[in-house]
C-alpha cells in the first residue's frame, strides 16, 4: 500500500502541472488527484500520499503548480489549499470507509473535501495577501466552486473504477473499507 502511495503523489505532482492561471490561485489538477488518492486509497493511505506529495514540495522539488516548490510556497498565499488537501483526503476516505466506496458516497465525499479544501485555503489566502473576507471569496472560492464540484465528480467515478479494478486484481487489500 506505501508504494500506493507514492505513485498517487506521483501522480498528484503530475496533475499538478495542468493548470488555468489566474491571478491569485490558478485551477489545477491537484484537487482531482487529491480525490482520487482518497477515493482509491482510502484514510490511511490516502492521506499519506498526500502527505508525501506535500513533503516533496516543501523540501524544494517542484511539485506544485506551475512547477513550483519550496517551503515559502507553503506559507503564500496559496498555501492553505494545499496544507488543507491533507485534511481533505483524510476526510473523504473516512467518509467512504464510513460509509461504501461506491458513486454516490464518493461524489458527496469529495464535495465535501473540495468545500474543506476552498475553506483551508481562503483563510490563508485572506491573511497571506492581506486580502478582505470579500477579495478573499472573489479570487480563492466562487471560480472554484463550478469546476470544484466537475472534479469531485471525476475523482469519484474515476476513483471508484480504478478502485474496483484493483480490488478485483487483488492489488489492493479489502479490509480498508466497510465495503468495496
């Protein structure tokens, strides 16, 4: 499972780089690639691939979007979102252990984690940029909302496909979840 891990926050440092600038906090891969390390991977190993992909920037390799890292990119603006996909993949993957890691579970997870995610994120942005609560809502939550939901969605159909493809492979243990 750790090398689960590791290749999703491969993978999550590859998203990464599909990015839509905008001024403040660009659209990115990263929040699709979050929900699937939690929707196939669950809690546990979920969030330790987060947690590594995380890792992997702050000491400098350039993961995050556009190419970036370093631990100054943890205390931007920009920071918050990402200290934040932590809590989210752990909270979406208890969420679908709690529940089943089937479509509809997974969809309302990952809105969930993509409403954790904008939530972490606006707070640091707000102080970070020295930005009011309402120029903090404008640049770091309302354009993510509509493509922040499109992403929950693809993360959930994708996750659970590749989940169920795994387990019936035999490649992915079944006693992390209540069901599969």
């Amino acid at each position: 499972m750790s090398l689960y891990a590791a290749l999703m926050a491969g993978i999550t440092a590859i998203l990464a780089q599909m990015t839509i600038p905008l001024p403040l906090v660009p659209i990115t891969g990263q929040t699709l690639a979050i929900g699937l390390c939690a929707t196939i991977l669950g809690s546990r190993y979920g969030t330790l691939a987060v947690a590594l992909y995380v890792a992997m920037g702050a000491v400098g390799l350039p993961v995050f979007s556009e190419a970036k890292g370093g631990f100054s990119v943890l205390v931007g603006p920009t920071g918050g979102y990402i200290f934040g996909f932590i809590l989210t993949a752990y909270i979406t993957g208890l969420i679908l252990e709690k529940t089943r890691f089937t479509l509809v579970p997974a969809i309302i997870a990952n809105i969930i984690g993509m409403i954790l995610t904008l939530t972490l994120g606006a707070v640091q942005l707000k102080f970070a940029a020295g930005l009011t609560w309402e120029q903090t809502l404008a640049a770091g939550v309302t354009p993510f909302i509509l493509v922040g939901v499109i992403k929950a969605f693809l993360a959930s159909v994708l996750g659970i496909t590749i989940r169920k493809r795994l387990l019936a492979a035999r490649l992915l243990p079944k006693n992390e979840s209540k069901a599969a």
